[in-house]
C-alpha cells in the first residue's frame, strides 16, 4: 500500500495528540522490545486476518503524545486495528516519558529508535518486511518519529548501529518537529535543540513524510509546516 494511502485512511481516524486512556481496543500481542534498568519498554501488535511470521507485511510503529511527559500507547490502537484490517501489521509503541521515568526529550528519542531498530532486527519473527516500516505519532509523539528519521546521535550505547533505526516513512499528526528559539519545548532541550529538533536536521536521507496539522492549532501552526 502506497503511503498516500495509508495517510489517507489514518487521517480519517485522527485523535487529539494528547488523548486520555482509549479502551474498547485489543492487541493481539504486546512484546518487550527494550529493558533499560528496571523499565521494561512494549509493542503492543495488531496482525493482520491471518498473519504469518512467514509474511512480508509492511509495518507503521506509531509514539503517543503527551508534551514527553505522560501519555499512552492506547492512544493509537484505533490507527493500528484500522490499519491491521488494511494488511500491516501495526504497533504502539511505549517509551519513557516525565511523569513515571523521570526522563527527558533525550531518553524519549532513544526509546524511539530503539523501537524502529528492534522491528527492524525482528522483522522474521514479526512477519514484515524490513524495508517497509513506517513510524508515526502526535505531538511529542510525532517528535518522536520525525527524530527518529531525522536525527544522528541520541542511541543507547548498546545499540547496534549496523541496523538502521530510520523508517521508510513518516506520518506525524501536529508533531513538535521544531525545537528552535521559537518553537515548541524550547525550554525543555535549550541545551542541544540543534541536534534534537527534526525541522532543523532534514536532508536527503530524511524518509518521505506526510504532515497534518489543524489551522487552529495553537500549539504547532501550519506556517509551521
């Protein structure tokens, strides 16, 4: 599937970025993608109507919002049982955030590509294929995944960088993808907003992206974009 396509039907399932608990939504698995410390970090997956570990589905992860304090992955399972019924298999991803890890933006890009990474590296064992990995989020979360294919640095130092932790695609809702002087969180990564803010490290190894953000956003504006 196209990922015009796939921007298209997520966008018709669009909730608000800093969205409470969503219930009313099961994954078919959740799977322990990182340990850091005593923290055990998940991918909560839906499958496709008879998913194989044998297929070749392309794959979205998607990082919930939450200004990188709180949040939850519940957020997106609507975007990923939607999408599931499409063919991929599709993920919500958790990461460490402010208020239960006492993190910051740093760790949230970490987790981040941490999650791209480890999909990446299981991708038999998931049934999709690595070549196709779509990351995606709202808000911070759409921070998140644009970092994830924008910025250099911000790894675990047990990484392994042979694998690359850059998807094949970004679809960010109203995400915070700038963190200069002017932008939003400034306040938060001062110290090294150059290197961490996704608007300020496009190149031409930045996946293809598709953006959407609301005209009343007073958060992030569309001149933004």
């Amino acid at each position: 599937m196209r990922i015009t396509q796939i921007a298209t039907l997520i966008a018709l399932f669009a909730f608000p970025a800093h969205a409470a608990e969503v219930t009313g939504f099961e994954p078919d698995k959740s799977v322990v993608y990182k340990t850091i410390g005593d923290v055990e970090l998940k991918l909560h997956v839906f499958h496709p109507e008879d998913h194989k570990p044998s297929d070749k589905r392309p794959a979205i992860v998607f990082f919930f919002g939450g200004g990188w304090n709180g949040g939850s992955p519940s957020q997106f399972y609507p975007h990923c049982e939607y999408l599931a019924s499409r063919g991929m298999v599709a993920m919500s991803a958790e990461y460490r955030v402010k208020s239960r890890n006492k993190t910051t933006p740093r760790e949230c890009v970490k987790d981040g590509k941490s999650a791209v990474r480890w999909i990446r590296q299981q991708a038999e064992e998931l049934g999709v294929d690595p070549a196709r990995i779509a990351a995606g989020g709202g808000s911070a979360g759409g921070h998140v995944a644009a970092a994830t294919g924008t910025t250099k640095g911000f790894e675990e130092e047990e990484a392994d960088l042979n694998v690359s932790c850059r998807p094949d695609a970004l679809v960010l809702f109203n995400p915070v993808y700038d963190n200069g002087p002017t932008g939003y969180g400034h306040s938060r990564i001062k110290e090294y907003w150059k290197e961490i803010s996704p608007m300020h490290n496009i190149s031409e190894e930045t996946p293809p992206t598709v953006v959407f953000l609301g005209t009343k956003d007073k958060h992030i504006p569309v001149e933004t974009a």
